[in-house]
C-alpha cells in the first residue's frame, strides 16, 4: 500500500510514503479537496533525519486507526521543512503564538483555506507526561469542526492576525551607533555560561552565530580580553567529546545536557559549515593549532559521509539506526571490553566520563575529562580511538538525507573557500572550486536558481535565504582565486535577488513571486540555526557595492531599515546575531584591497594579507590587462614600473600606490586601527 508521496523526490516524504495515512504533498489539489468535502487539513512538517519525526511516524502515522481516523474527518498532508521553510515559517509561527514554544515534527490544524487554528509539536499515541493523545486530539478537533464552528472561526482570525503582526517590521526603530555593539557585546559576556560554556542550560545549542559575531568583535578590538576567554573556552568545551564525535568527525545537532555530553544525534550540514567557519577564524585570531585539528576532522566528515558524487553535500545524517536513537554512536560496556584489552578498557574508563542515555541506559557516551584536542594524545588513547572506529563499522550506519539544498552548500563553499585563503590549503580550495562549479552546474537554470537537488533531479525555486547565501559564497571564493566567473555569477544573482524578492516596505521577503501564494508572504528577520536570510542579503550587497564603489548609494538605501532591528539586536543579540555582524560591518565601513600583478608575483602580498583575520575587507586581485567584467575598484588600476603593486583605500579614499609587501603588510595593519 502506497498513497501520493511515493513521487515525491523527497527522502523525508518517501518516507512516508507507505503509510495508511493518506497523505498530499503541499499542493492545491489537497486544499481543493478540503474545500470540496468541507474538512479541516492536518498539517505534518518534520524533515528526514528527525528523531522525534520518527516517533511520531511509528506510533500514529503506521497505525491503522489513527490513518482511519484521519483519512475519514481530515486532509492530511506532509511538508519536508528543508524544502519548504517559507511554509514551516508560516505554520511554526502559528504553533509558537498558540503554545509558547515550537519543533519538529510540528503538528497544524488548518481551515480548508489554509489558515490555522490549532496546533502542536509531537503527540504520543496515547496521553502521557501531561501530552494529549494524538487519537484523542484528532477526536477533539473533529468535534469542534462540526459543532463549535464559530469558535474556530474566532480562533483562526486571531492568530491569521498575530501571524500577520509577526510579519510585519514593526520594530521599534533607533539609530545602531558603536555602544549598541558595545551594549550587545556585554549582555552576551554577562549570559554566559562560565562553567560549561555556551548559553542558556538545556538543550543547548552551539550558536555559530554569535561566536562570530563575538570573533569580529575580538579581531578589531583586540584589548577586549574577555571576548577571547569567551570564545576559547566556548570552543574547547564544545569540541570535547560527546557533541563532537572524537571518532568520526562532525558536530551533532545540538547537546541535551548542559556539559555538551549527550547529544541529540543527528549531523546536519549547516551547522558543520558554520561551525567549520567559526573555528578557523578563532584559528587565525588565536593562533591556536588545536582548531584547525577540528577544522580538519569536519572537512573529513563531509567529504567521507555527506559528498555527492556531483561535488555537492547531502543535508544531513540520521539520530537513528535500527529505529533507535544514538545506537551508531555509543557503545555498551560490555562492547568495550570485547573491543579493547583490559590496560585500554581500565585506561578509557579512568579518563573519560562514561553517561548512559535516558532512552536505552546501557547505551554509554563518552567524553574526555580534559579536551584530548588541546593535549598530547597518548599512543594507548590513539589505539582506543581507531578501535572504536573499528567496532562502529560493524553496525548499522543512520540514513542519510541525500538531497542537496543549495543555502546549505552556499554556507560549505563560504567555509571551504575561507579556509582556503587562511590556511593557503589547496585541500580546501579544490573542494570550494569543486563545489561552486556543481551549484553553477545543477541550480542554475534558463536565468532562474533552483534550491533543491536530489539524484538527477533539480526542483523548488530558490528562497532569499538561498541567494543571499550562495552570493556571499561565490565572493569568497571569488577573493582567493581571483577568477572573475565568480564575481559575475554573484553580480548576477544579485540582481534576481533585488528583482525578485524585495519589499517595497523595506527588506526583502523569504519567497519570491516563483513560489506558490501562501495565506500570508513569509518575512523572518531572526537568526534560527542558520543566519537570517534578510541580514545576508543586506551582508551580500554591502559587499558588492564596495567592489562597484557605490558603497554610499547603498548605504542610504538599506540603514533605514536597518535601524528598525537595532533595538531587538539590543535586546535579543542571541537571535540577531547577524543583524549585528551587519551593523558592525557598516559602522567599520569596508577597506578595499585591491592587487595588480600575477599569482606568483603577488604570493608574498597575499601572504601578508591572509596572515590575520580581516572581516571588514573586500579583496580582488588581476593581471593585466584587467578583464572587461571586472569590479570597479579594480578598473584602471596598473602596476607600477611593471612591478606587483598593491592599493589599499576606504571609502573611495587610497593610500599611495606600493609595490613592496612589507609596506603593504604595514598599511594594513595602520587601516585596520
């Protein structure tokens, strides 16, 4: 038995897709259905590697009369959120106004026009711990439908209303100035945790974000010595063990415990990428070796369990294996000392903390009492290490979601190609020229970006998040390589991008007029696990006007709305982060950096240039002569007695032209005071 997902090219639909339920994709012949028959819609969003997706799915959506039930009083249909975030947003706002909180998988009750009424996250089968039943939930929406309409009705408008307030940019406005990032700086320092890092208790989250926000911070203000505590302690407390697998690589999605130490499993791209990023600038701005050691085992996660044969990465690997949660990643006691000999076993237990997981105690996860990451690893703890390495490979490995979303590439390419120019790493290079030639390839087709792609398969128009993000990718790969393609492919996307989905009102909005009409168009201007797309898009054209020279043109086209946001990045700096590195970024007013000479006759120009962080440049460097499409910093600008010659300015304004690197090296660092 199979219902409508089976053609979907999801791998979180199909999984679905033999169900009893009888399940519609997103889509008008679902709502037509509702309309036509006059019931309400039960809307389920989860995504592939969802562990409690998976609960739910097991007990209510396998079951027999729960898929009777629904089939006969509702329409029930099933969104992958990593497609359709713009739907997500929509529908986890509802739930979050209706409940006080949010998550997956999100369970939604809509009138047949779309709009909600009712909503929840996981419902057991059966009531328990305070959670209703889900039978018992279906039964009472089922009643209400059909006797107590008119509540509904009241219900739906008020939270259409609430939904459209959230929506609108109703800030409460103030000019940004230097003591707002101060402000917002100390309130992050005094929130947190001293003692096991991060912020908040549980569950925490790694917040890539604000540790790069806080690393810009730093790398301009360098007497500020409570920043860099702060990261530093924040950055080996969470690559310790446990969250960060010791063994394989990779960071899991987020830590159930405040120590970092029980994680909840499942990997997924667009944190390695942004954690990826944020540990080789703490590299650069500490000189710390450790952190290029985790930089380097993430590299080697994505590359061996998350690579696409076409250059681009999967999404994300499962929580679970054999329909248990963490099972691949822990072991039993009693595998330990099967796996190791007894000076191993008796040196492991005395060196690392050993926490069973709530659901299945025999299961163990271990963390290092010291990080082993900032110490000399022992030869015995290297023996245990490839052992347990071992002893994984004979279990069964989590699903992988295998399609390819094009923001979460967008922000890999950023890491790879920052990573290149930082490290002089040609590992990393070949990857990030691999990587943006494959999104080229695969998402861009007849003038149009595309945001998914599974197998041969490419589909779903592009969100905003999906432009901004792969702009400022291409521009950093564009900074290390110098290949014009690059930058032209950015211009060009820009442009789409400001055509496409902005606001008259200000900003931009999450969909474009290539997306199918939703009961309201989606504006999200918080951080979630990614970066708000509306703080990249505002990140990606001040980047690109300082390569056109109309850097000022911009700027009065963009601070008014920004200045809409100051007050929230005051207030809530954790979800705005990047609204912050944006303020920071203009209140800094980028240095332009622009090279004249070959590859080989600027290495030692580059060398200097790539020696310390610069978040606040815009780099480009050509030969003669200057090719046509070139930015225009770059136009007109020659070498000096045939010599490699090297021009820095601001705001329009250059220092003398040299043609010494030294030099260079010192107006650099004179620009960066």
């Amino acid at each position: 038995m199979v219902n409508r997902l089976i053609h979907s090219n999801s791998p979180y639909l199909l999984q679905h897709a033999h169900n009893p339920v009888d399940w519609y994709p997103w889509g008008e012949e679902a709502f037509e259905k509702a309309k036509r028959e006059d019931k309400p819609i039960f809307l389920s969003i989860g995504y592939a590697s969802c562990h409690w997706c998976h609960v739910m799915a097991h007990e209510s959506f396998e079951n027999e009369q729960v898929a009777e039930y629904l089939n006969q009083h509702f329409v029930p249909i099933k969104v992958d959120r990593e497609e359709r975030p713009d739907v997500d947003s929509i529908y986890m706002n509802a739930v979050v106004a209706l409940t006080g909180h949010g998550g997956w998988p999100l369970s939604v009750f809509l009138t047949p026009e779309g709009k909600p009424f009712f909503g929840g996250t996981y419902y057991p089968l059966v009531s328990r711990h305070r959670l209703p039943g889900f039978l018992d939930v279906l039964q009472a929406i089922q009643e209400a439908w059909t006797k107590k309409r008119e509540q509904i009705e009241d219900a739906t408008t008020q939270i259409y209303n609430a939904l459209q307030l959230q929506y609108q940019t109703r800030y409460k406005g103030r000019s940004f100035d230097e003591s707002l990032i101060s402000s917002a700086t100390t309130y992050l320092l005094q929130a947190y945790d001293w003692t096991y890092g991060g912020w908040g208790k549980a569950p925490k989250f790694p917040q890539p974000i604000v540790l790069e926000f806080l690393l810009r911070r730093y790398a301009q203000n360098p007497n500020l010595a409570r920043i860099r505590e702060l990261i530093e302690h924040a950055l080996q407390k969470m690559s310790q063990g446990g969250m960060f697998d010791l063994i394989e690589g990779g960071f899991c999605r987020y830590s159930t415990d405040q120590r970092w130490m029980i994680p909840h499993f499942e990997k997924m791209l667009y944190d390695n990428a942004q954690l990826g990023l944020v540990y080789l600038y703490a590299t650069i701005v500490t000189k710390r070796e450790p952190y290029q050691t985790i930089i380097e085992k993430i590299a080697d996660y994505l590359v061996q369990n998350l690579r696409d044969p076409s250059g681009l990465f999967y999404s994300s690997m499962d929580a679970d294996s054999d329909g248990e949660e963490g099972k691949y990643y822990t072991f039993t006691l009693n595998e330990l000392r099967q796996s190791l000999t007894q000076e191993e076993y008796e040196f492991f237990t005395a060196s690392h903390h050993l926490a069973p997981l709530e659901s299945n105690p025999q299961w163990m996860v271990f963390q290092p009492f010291e990080n082993t990451l900032f110490a000399e690893r022992s030869p015995v703890l290297e023996s245990i290490y490839a052992k347990l390495g071992q002893l994984r490979k004979s279990k069964t490995r989590p699903n992988v979601d295998d399609k390819c979303i094009l923001s979460w590439n967008a922000l890999t390419l950023r890491f790879f190609a920052e990573a290149s120019k930082y490290l002089a790493s040609e590992r990393f290079l070949d990857l990030a020229i691999t990587l943006a030639t494959a999104i080229k390839q695969w998402y861009f087709k007849e003038n149009t970006l595309f945001r998914i792609k599974r197998g041969e398969i490419v589909s779903t128009p592009a969100l905003l998040e999906d432009y901004a993000s792969t702009i400022l990718g291409l521009l950093a790969l564009y900074e290390v390589t110098g290949e014009v393609e690059w930058y032209e492919f950015s211009k060009k996307l820009a442009n789409l991008m400001e055509e496409k989905f902005t606001d008259p009102q200000g900003g931009f909005f999450d969909t474009s007029s290539e997306h199918d009409l939703l009961i309201l168009r989606p504006k999200e201007l918080q951080d979630t696990s990614t970066p708000s797309a509306n703080a990249l898009a505002y990140q990606a054209l001040l980047k690109l006007a300082t390569y056109e020279g109309t850097i000022l043109d911009r700027l009065d086209q963009m601070i008014s709305f920004v200045n809409l946001l100051a007050e929230n990045a005051l207030r809530y700096p954790l979800s705005f982060s990047s609204w912050l590195i944006l303020m920071d970024q203009i209140l800094s007013e980028p240095k332009e950096v622009v090279l004249v000479g070959s590859g080989q006759e600027l290495k030692p120009f580059l060398q200097a240039l790539w020696s310390n962080f610069r978040p606040n440049h815009v780099v480009c460097y050509a030969d003669l002569p200057i090719p046509s499409t070139a930015p225009t910093i770059l136009k007109d600008r020659t070498k000096i007695a045939q010599k490699p010659t090297a021009y820095v300015c601001h705001l329009g304004v250059c220092k003398n032209p040299t043609t010494d690197y030294q030099e260079f090296d010192k107006m650099l660092g004179e620009l960066s005071v």
